[in-house]
C-alpha cells in the first residue's frame, strides 16, 4: 500500500532531477503549472 505522500515525494524528486540537467525555463513553468493544478485538484476533493 503507497500512500499518496510518498507518490508526491517521488513526483517531486523525479522532476528535480529531469529540471536539473535540461534547465529548460519551458519545462519548469509547465513543471509549476502542472503542481499547481495539482494543489487545486488535492483542495477541490479534500
């Protein structure tokens, strides 16, 4: 059983490592897009 913390923490840790070596403004504003509608969706069902 995964929790949903952990699939978050893993999320997280696999975008830093793609934003680190490809440092694509690009992919980090989709990156930042992305969590954020992440956040609003955990909010909308929580």
């Amino acid at each position: 059983m995964v929790d949903a913390a952990t699939i978050i923490v893993v999320d997280v840790a696999a975008i830093v490592a793609l934003s680190i070596p490809l440092a694509s403004p690009r992919l980090q504003s989709i990156m930042r897009a992305r969590a954020m509608l992440h956040h609003r969706t955990k909010f909308a069902f929580h």
